[in-house]
C-alpha cells in the first residue's frame, strides 16, 4: 500500500494526528485538511487515492464535500462521524460513500478499512479495457462512461459500479444485502433502502433503453439485470 496518498479531513487535531500516525506507520503519504472548502480544493488539486472525511466540519459538512466531490471525482471515500446512528450511514451510501466508521473507532480498524478500499479500487483497475455492449446501451468500465444510443449518460460512482455488476451478472438476481456488500464492500447493518434508491435512479436514467434491457425486481428477493427480446 506504499506510495498512496490519503487526504485526512477533520478539524480535531488530536484526531487528525493519530489518523496520521498510524497511517504513515503503515508507508501511507497524508495530506490534511481542517474543514470542509480546504478539503474540496486539495482533493481536486492533490488527486489523493483515498479520502478519509469527517461529517461535522467547518465551513463545509462532509455530507457537502462528499457530494460535491462526487460531481466530478470517483476517489474512494470513508466516512467519520462521531454519530453511528442509521440516518448516518444510508446517508452517506446514497452520496457515493464507500466505506463509513463512526467514533470512537480503533486505528487499527481504521487502516484495515482504508486497505480494503483501496484494494478493491485497484482489482477494478486491474479489469483492463472491459466493455458490456447491448446495442443501443454500451457500458464502459475504463472510461467509466454509459452511452445509450450514442448518448452518454451522467452517473454517479456507485450508480456505475450497480450498473456494471448488474449488467457483467445478466439474468442473476442478487438481494439487497448481497448488492450492499458487493459493491460498498463491507456487511452492511441497517436499512437496506438504499439499494432501492440506487436502482430507482438507474432506472430511470436506462429509460431509453428500455426496448433492449431493463432491471427486474424480483419480489421477496432483489434485482436481475435483464435483456430484452
């Protein structure tokens, strides 16, 4: 994991410093930032490989940054809050989060997570050029793209990441706690809803595809990406 930069945002100094310690120990570079603006401009000025984001920060909360980032960056982000309530997690999920640790966490389980984010982002770079094409939809794992009839569609991270495990899966139904871990990557404790709300997006931004493919509920289960015909 040597050679990664992690960009720490939290404005508790104490904190900030024993993120850093345990992190740098592990061969991580670190970069701060104390509040949310600052985080912003160095996340898109830095490209850091991994953002570690507080939720109540100055200036700008982490539910803010995390979604302003998402608008142009699909940098693997964790989640810190000194909450651990539900609101919390769907929360971030739904704004493109990847993983979520509420405080008081321990160091080493922070660095265990940070690990495990950063090895699923480099086993999806490891893919190579992979394309899924059903005529008049063509999705692009190397680029990241979605074209539907030559169009290409906006998409969040972890909308792509639904799309492209549903579509690379064609006919399998998976529930809504295999589709959590599958692509958050970690058993997730809580309301599952937001898968639901992730497929409802998909769906309609696949509107015009509708006449070759289609993601199916499976009533009492999940979903199946379909094709059509």
């Amino acid at each position: 994991m040597a050679n990664h930069t992690i960009l720490v945002v939290e404005d508790e100094e104490r904190v900030q410093q024993l993120v850093k310690l345990y992190l740098e120990k592990e061969g991580f570079t670190v970069d701060m930032a104390f509040d949310g603006k600052e985080a912003v401009k160095k996340a898109r000025s830095g490209l850091p490989d991994l953002i570690l984001l507080d939720i109540m920060l100055p200036e700008m909360d982490g539910w803010e940054v995390c979604k302003e980032l998402r608008k142009t960056m699909s940098t693997p982000i964790i989640m810190l809050t000194a909450r651990g309530d539900e609101f919390d997690r769907v929360m971030g999920l739904e704004l493109g989060a990847d993983d979520y640790i509420a405080k008081p966490f321990s160091p080493r389980e922070m660095v265990a997570r940070v690990k495990a984010v950063l090895r699923r982002t480099a086993a999806g770079a490891q893919n190579g050029s992979k394309v899924l094409d059903f005529n008049e939809l063509c999705i692009n794992y190397t680029s990241r793209t979605v074209e539907i009839k030559g169009n290409i569609i906006e998409m969040p991270p972890k909308e792509f990441e639904l799309l492209w495990f549903l579509a690379g899966h064609c006919g399998q139904v998976f529930s809504r706690e295999q589709l959590l871990h599958s692509i958050w990557g970690y058993s997730y404790v809580g309301d599952p809803r937001t898968v639901d709300t992730h497929i409802k997006r998909l769906r309609e931004k696949l509107t015009q595809a509708r006449e070759v493919c289609s993601i199916k509920t499976v009533w009492g289960y999940g979903y199946k990406f379909e094709v059509v015909g």
